[in-house]
C-alpha cells in the first residue's frame, strides 16, 4: 500500500511540474502504460505492472468516493490530491473496463492557480474592453484549452466588486469572491434549477460551465434575457460553429440573436492561448484573422508547418 501511495503521489507530482493536463493509465498485454498528456501531445511517462496499476487505480478510485470494486462500468470522481506537504491539486477521474475487463483511468488535473495561462498577440486584454453589454458571452475550443480559465479571468479583472455566481460540473476553479454551486443530480441540483435558483440571488454574472444540452440551452438564454451577463461554454470547432450549435439545441435565432453579445474560440497553441472573438455576424464570421496569427507563430519557430496547418480554421 506504502508503494501505491509512493508512486501516486510522484505521478502527480509529475504532471503538476510538467504543466499536464491529463494523466492515462492504459492496459497493455502484460503491464500498464502511464502517459502525460501537455498541450496537444502525449508523452509516455513510465510503464509499471499490472499489480501496480492495479494498486494505484484502486487508490485514486477510493479516495475520489468511486466504488473500487466495479471495475467494468464507466465511473466519474473527483477529489483534492495532496501530493506534497502543503500541495494539493484538484483532480477529475474517469474510469472503464475493456471488453477484457481490464480497467483504465483518466486523470484531468483542473486548474492551477500557481499557473498563469499566456495569450498570444495580448489576447486576454485585447478582449476585455469588447465585453461590455449585458447578455450571452459564449466560450468555445477543445478539452483542456482554458475555457474556463479565460472567464475567470475575464470576469475577475472586468468586474472585481460585482455579485457572481458559477454553477459548473465540478467547480474548477476555486474562488472566495464568487458564490460557486456545483451539479448533484442526486438531490435536484440540476443545471436548469440551479440556474432558476441562482437568478433569485440577482447575480451581476452568472458563470455556467457547459451547455450540454436542450434543457440546458434553453435555460441559459432565458436568463441572458433578463439582462444580467452570463458567460457558457459549448463545443464547437469555430465562432459560426458555436452559432449553429446553439440553434441545433432548440434554441430560436430570434431568441440568440436577441441576447447573445459575443462568441469567443480559443485554442492552446504553441504554449499559449489563442482567441478569436465576434460581436456580431457570427453565422459569416471569417477565421481570416486567426489564420495570419497562425502564419506568425509559424514565422516565429513557435509552431512547425504540420502543426499551423493543422491549427487553422476553414470556413
């Protein structure tokens, strides 16, 4: 048990230092893989045996509250993982058995606040005098890329004094200032009542992690009508993007175009943060811009030609 705690703890002390996202724990024939995944790529980080493995997923499953003994449905946890003296990092855990019953774990280390996220091109105070109008402020990008990061940080230098409150699924990022609600569908917290209930605490801003789906959709745009600012996230590959997944959700274009203030697309690209943000004509917007800021950080070394092609964005 000692060793299985040892060897936790050096993981994620591994993945704070190397800046991952997320750890994998992957069966192989007759050991287990364990790789790190920072930025875009994902680097083996050691290989250890089937006893090991074994030992350390049961560890995480425990101390995030899953049940250790079911090893083939798919479980989610989460837990704060103290890794060193006086170090903790937040952790989201996911686990599956395959068709052999061997189970795998995926760990996604949440935010770091020791961890500052760098914008290409000024991209974070070139933003912050665009969010002015109350209404719907959509974020959008891959897993992993500071979605959530780049509100937070929006919304804390923006509006410092101002009554907020964030219904996420979990919270990620941990804030005093804020009145931070977390999904527990277990007891009604749903994203549509919390939602219901937060606007009875005439919130300034109101954060929701993720529209996922109708119910969600419909909810959001409901409360960006009564006039307060509320920033999402959704998936999409771009800014039209976005747009069109709104509307493939029920929502009506009368009611987004109503209420919807500016879309923001952002990526981790080259070890920074790169936004392209709209205002308006979002359906026609052009990734003309964001594809010369590809260009540069090509020109620059930062990316190499495999790479800026594969970042850029056709209309």
């Amino acid at each position: 048990m000692v060793e299985v705690q040892v060897l936790a703890k050096d993981l994620i002390r591994q993945a704070v230092d190397e800046q991952a996202q997320d750890v994998y724990v992957i069966p192989k024939a007759k050991a287990y893989q364990i790789f790190l995944r920072i930025g875009e790529k994902r680097h083996l980080g050691q290989t250890c045996s089937l006893e090991q493995a074994q030992g350390l997923i049961s560890h995480f499953k425990f101390l995030a509250g899953m049940n250790v003994g079911e090893k083939r449905r798919a479980q989610l946890g989460a837990c704060d993982y103290a890794f060193a003296d006086g170090e903790r990092a937040a952790l989201r855990l996911s686990t599956v058995g395959d068709y052999q019953g061997r189970e795998s774990l995926v760990i996604r280390l949440l935010f770091d606040r020791r961890r500052a996220l760098n914008f290409w091109f000024d991209g974070l105070n070139a933003l912050l005098p665009k969010i002015i109008s109350r209404g719907l402020y959509l974020f959008s990008g891959p897993v992993g890329s500071g979605k959530t990061t780049l509100m937070y940080e929006l919304v804390s230098r923006r509006y410092p004094d101002s009554q907020i409150i964030t219904i996420e699924d979990p919270v990620e990022i941990k804030q005093e200032k804020m009145l931070q609600l977390q999904l527990n569908p277990s007891i009604e917290m749903t994203y549509d009542n919390l939602i219901k209930l937060s606007l009875r605490h005439r919130p300034d801003i109101l954060i929701i992690g993720e529209i996922r789906d109708k119910e969600t959709a419909q909810a959001v745009i409901r409360a960006s009508l009564t006039g307060i600012r509320v920033f999402s996230t959704v998936h999409a590959k771009s800014i039209p993007g976005v747009y069109a997944r709104i509307l493939e959700l029920g929502v009506s274009k009368d009611e987004l175009d109503n209420c919807l203030a500016g879309i923001a697309y952002q990526r981790l690209i080259g070890g920074g943060g790169l936004i392209d943000f709209a205002q308006d004509h979002f359906q026609n917007h052009k990734a003309d811009n964001w594809n010369e800021k590809i260009d540069q950080l090509f020109a620059a070394g930062h990316l190499t030609k495999e790479e800026s092609q594969a970042e850029k964005i056709k209309d």
